[in-house]
C-alpha cells in the first residue's frame, strides 16, 4: 500500500529525469528500461517507512541522515546534500518537491486508524515531523499534509471527486501557477520544469486524477515535461492506494532494480507495519 507505487513511480520516472524528449512516445513508451534507476527518492520513503518501525525515539531526519549517507550518489538535492555533509546539524527552510515524494509509509502506518470523517488533522502533525529539518517551510508542510490526506482517502475508498475538491481548497490556480483545477492537455502545453513542492504535489495529484489505473498514472507523469522521478513518486503511493494495486510485475520489477538490502527493508516494512 503506497510504498511500493512510490518506488515503482520513481524507477520509472528516472530514465526521463533532466532529459525527457520532446517527441516521448507516452502512451506507448516502455516503461521500464535500461536507463532506470532508483534514487533518493526510493531511498528517503523507505528511510521514512522504517522510522515509522523504530520502537526509539529516534526522530525521522535520523533516519533521513542514516540513508542518505549509505546511499550516496543517487540524487539528492543540492540543499540536501549539504545538510548530509553538515551531519543533519543544519534546519533547511526549503520547499523543494523532496519532501512530499518520501512519504508514501505514512498512509500504511495509519490504514486502520483512518476515521470516516471529513477532517485528517490527526495524521498531518506525523507528516510534518518528517519536514522539520530538511524541508522547515509553510509550502513543505502544506505538501506533506496534502498528499498524506489524499493517500487516505483514497485508501478508504473516497471518490475522485471527493479528494479533487479537497486539493482544490489547497492548490487553486488562482494562488498557484499549477493548480490541480488546471486539465493536463494545459500542462503538457505550459508546464515548466520544477523542483518547488508547490509545482509539483497537485502537478501529481492531476496525473493521479486523470488515470484509470496505475499504469496510466504513469503515462501520464511521462506525458509532462516534469521532474517525472519525483512526480511519479508522489502520486504514485496515491495511485496504489486507490486503484488497490501498481503493476503485475511489480515484485520483478523491484527485484530487478533494488539491491538486496533495499528489498529486504521494503519487506521489512510491509510485513511489521502495526
């Protein structure tokens, strides 16, 4: 549930990252290639999945810290790569997209303790913990807290149109450059590639909202010229959640691209989730 479409979206995303083409075949390019890869994507959701598991009080930049240094060379941000070089000592006010595309875990940890309710204010303060060091900004916290609820809802069965006006009290296009009210013919036209999490959180969330399964979900992030590896990873967790399912080879496709010790956190984490 949500992880593993994260890591999928990731890996898939990857190969486009910086160089997508302008002619990109979407709707019928091979999803996974040669040119894929994991990055810090994959490596900070399952830093957060097994914080979530720690019976310490080990805070989740910990973890962040922990990861980001056994997994050197996969990506990381600028910001983030300083703040590993300074040992997590340093508070980043940053609201780069890196922030929402780590916390797919979270819907996981809460999936039984979901209210049948309109309000989620009991799950956003776990998704703001995770900014706090790394991503301590207004934006940053909205992002997290957006895609955890949606992540939720969708899990517990709300209808698009549900969590579409949901994210539309949030990311409007009239205070945002790329509200989730904006269709995506007018993104593949106009969007401008962005790292910022307010660019990219209903950027994925509309990718979400105009799929029919996962695979679309996919297609759909490659069909932008977008940040695709952390786009697809933020929506991807959403798109598991709602379509109850990713791919059906999507072990293989994990196996495939992740080495040993990654697998067997990702198992880890979905076999000793509470």
């Amino acid at each position: 549930m949500a992880l593993i479409g994260a890591i999928l979206g990731d890996i898939c995303g990857s190969q486009y990252e910086l160089r997508r083409p302008h002619n990109l075949d979407w709707k019928n390019c091979e999803l996974f290639t040669d040119k894929c890869k994991y990055t810090d994507d994959t490596v900070l959701s399952i830093a957060t999945g097994m914080w979530l598991l720690n019976e310490t009080n080990k805070e989740p930049w910990e973890f962040y810290l922990e990861y980001g240094k056994k997994y050197s060379g996969v990506g990381y941000g600028e910001m983030f790569e300083d703040w590993l070089f300074d040992g997590g000592n340093r508070v980043n006010e940053s609201f780069g997209n890196g922030c929402a595309m780590r916390i797919s875990p979270i819907t996981m940890y809460f999936r039984d303790a979901f209210p049948m309710l309109a309000e989620y204010n009991d799950y956003i303060g776990i998704a703001q913990k995770t900014c706090e060091k790394t991503h301590n900004s207004i934006e940053s916290y909205k992002g997290v807290s957006v895609v955890t609820n949606c992540s939720l809802m969708a899990l517990n069965n709300r209808s698009k149109d549900v969590i579409y006006d949901y994210v539309l009290k949030h990311y409007p296009s009239s205070r945002y450059t790329y509200g989730v009210d904006r269709p995506l013919d007018d993104y593949r036209k106009n969007y401008v590639w962005s790292a910022t999490v307010q660019d990219s959180v209903p950027v994925a969330i509309r990718c979400f909202l105009e799929s029919e399964d996962y695979e679309s979900f996919l297609r759909n992030v490659l069909s932008l010229p977008c940040d695709t590896d952390t786009i697809a990873a933020i929506g991807g967790g959403i798109a598991e959640d709602f379509y109850k399912k990713t791919l059906d080879n999507s072990n293989e496709l994990l196996e495939r691209y992740l080495p040993k010790e990654l697998l067997d956190d990702v198992s880890k984490i979905y076999n000793e989730m509470p």
